[in-house]
C-alpha cells in the first residue's frame, strides 16, 4: 500500500476514533465541542476575523458544520503526516503505541495556544467556566485520538494490500 495513502488512513482512522468516543460521551449527557464552530471560526478567518469574544455568539457561517467536520478530518489527517515524520516511515510497517501517543498529546498544542484563545476560550480554556474540567476533556479526547492512530496503523500493518 502507498505510504501516502496508508498515512491519510492512519489519520481518518485516529480522527473516526475522537469522534466515536465523543459519541459515547454524549450518550452519558457530556458535552464536548460541536465542529460547526470549528467551521465558523475557519469561515469568519476568510473574512478576516481570527478572534471571538465568543465564538458562540459569531455570526453563523453558510456551511460552518459541512467546514467544521472536513478541517477536523483534514487536521487529524496532518497530525498523522507529523506522526511520520517525527518517527520516521519505518513506525508504518512496526507501529507502536507510544508514538502514536506522543502526537496525539502535543495535538493538544494547537487548541489550547491557538484555537481557545481564538474561540475566546482563553489559553487552555482558562476563560472557561470549569477550565481544568476542559483541559481533563482535552487530554483524554488527544490520548483516544493518539490510540486510534495507533489501532489503525497496526491493522493496516497486519492488512495485505498490494502496491
């Protein structure tokens, strides 16, 4: 299989894996970011708009769940490639579970220093009304997503698909 290929696999599959656990929680009533104000802060971003007092309040973008959902495809998808390239192609062929785990825990850099602070969440959600709940929240959803990298990389290692 192509190791592009495998990659953008790899990503999707660590990406389905968040979602799947966000799921779960939601059927315990735990609430966790809906990704239409992913696509509403990547909309009004075009529109030359970085940062929200709330982006709750934002005005809402056409098509902001539709952006939302494919920025955070596109984004685990990236992280993957990052994967790779920190731990070199050869993790592809013997993947192993720390690795997959380091990425998904520095994942966590780009909502807590640049995404929240945008959201107007403040750095790491301290403007939050329970910060240290959503960065609890933040790490377990990173480390499932860094899991989810790992199980499919070790599936698509054991999966004999030609060139």
């Amino acid at each position: 299989m192509n190791a592009i290929f495998k990659i953008v696999l790899i990503g999707i599959g660590g990406t389905i894996t968040m979602d799947v656990y966000a799921f779960i929680l939601k059927l315990f009533k735990i609430k966790g970011l809906d990704y239409k104000f992913l696509g509403r802060w990547i909309g009004h971003i075009f529109k030359g708009k970085f940062n929200h007092n709330k982006i709750f309040d934002a005005v809402p973008i056409k098509y902001e769940q539709i952006i939302g959902q494919v920025s955070h495809y596109s984004i685990g998808i990236a992280f993957a490639f990052l994967l790779v390239i920190v731990f070199e192609k050869k993790w592809l062929d013997n993947p192993s579970l720390f690795p997959a785990l380091v990425i998904g825990l520095l994942t966590m850099i780009a909502p807590f220093f640049v995404m929240q602070p945008a959201f107007g969440f403040g750095v790491a959600g301290s403007n939050l009304p329970d910060p240290n709940k959503a960065r609890l929240m933040s790490l377990f959803i990173h480390c499932v997503y860094g899991i989810g990298l790992f199980i499919t990389a070790f599936v698509l290692s054991k999966t004999k698909l030609t060139d």
